[in-house]
C-alpha cells in the first residue's frame, strides 16, 4: 500500500471511492465542493494507492480558529473514506497519520474532526471542546468533536471556536 498526495487526474476515482464507502452521493458532493472552494485552502488531499488504483482518499482542508490570542494554523479532516473490501485493515488510520505528517511539515498545529471518537480516539484525537475548543455549531454528543495537537505542548495554549470553509458551513454537516 502507498500513501501519497492525490493527482489531479485521479479526481473521479477519488469521488468513487467516497460514493461506494458510504453508498451515496453526500460525501463525493462535498469533496467535489471542497476542492473548488477557496476558502478551504490550503488543502492536502491524500490516497491510499494498491496496485495503481486508489483505494482510499482523505481530505483536510484549512479552518481558522478564532482565539483569544494569535492565530493558529488549523486543519479539519473531511471526508475520510476507504473501498469496502480494504476497510478494518488500517487504510484510514495510515491516510490519517501520512495527512498528519505532511500537514506538520506545512506548519499546522491542531487537525480536526466531527466523528465517531470510539474510532478516531485509536488514531490521535481526543474530544475538543474539553480543552476550549469549540465547533461553529453545538455538537451531540459533544465527544465526537475531536482534536489532534500536531505538535508537542500546544493543547491548552489556545482557545476558540473554529471557522470553516464555506463548503463546510451548512449546519448539516455539523450532526454526528
């Protein structure tokens, strides 16, 4: 398996990829909306590659953190997805950990997300809002709102509420 950043041209597998995970169009609509939207960058968009074809995909795109004090680079991770028949055999959790190390390099402190924490609590999240900081809308349960510090020491150093791109906004997309 290699893990490396998305091409262009592998676009429509990407969405696949999405569409078949989760057997609908919601998430492959939203990576679409995300890419072209350019108050989510900077984006990193990473694959999971098996014998040239692309069998898992995670997008992290820019948020803003407004704060009590100076600001902070930011990530969410959304959508993460991987093909059914390589699920629950570490595709994410790699996608997760490549994104974090490249999105370190780029000099991001804190990565995101909204999910499921019985899963993303295993890959380096711990619940957010314990630690002030907060999502634009309230979350339930409020555990799933979750948080990666990219850096050593820098939890607790900042609080606020997240900004996201406008693809994002839609309070739909805020339900765990």
């Amino acid at each position: 398996m290699r893990y490396r950043e998305a091409k262009p041209e592998e676009l429509e597998q990407v969405l696949q990829v999405h569409r078949l995970a989760f057997n609908r169009q919601d998430e492959s609509l939203l990576v679409t909306a995300l890419l072209q939207d350019e108050t989510a960058l900077p984006v990193l968009s990473c694959v999971a590659e098996e014998d040239a074809t692309v069998v898992g995909h995670a997008l992290f795109t820019a948020l803003a953190l407004v704060a009590t004090n100076s600001p902070v680079e930011c990530a969410v991770l959304a959508p993460l997805a991987v093909l059914p028949g390589h699920q629950n055999a570490g595709v994410g959790r790699n996608l997760i950990e490549y994104g974090c190390q490249e999105l370190r390099r780029r000099g991001t402190m804190f990565l995101f997300v909204l999910g499921d924490p019985g899963y993303y609590t295993r890959c380096g999240f711990q619940p957010a809002i314990p630690h002030g900081l907060r999502a634009p809308y309230t979350i339930v349960p409020e555990e799933a709102w979750m948080v990666r510090p990219l850096g050593p020491h820098i939890l607790g150093t900042v609080q606020g509420t997240v900004v996201c791109a406008r693809s994002l906004q839609p309070e739909s997309y805020w339900r765990e």
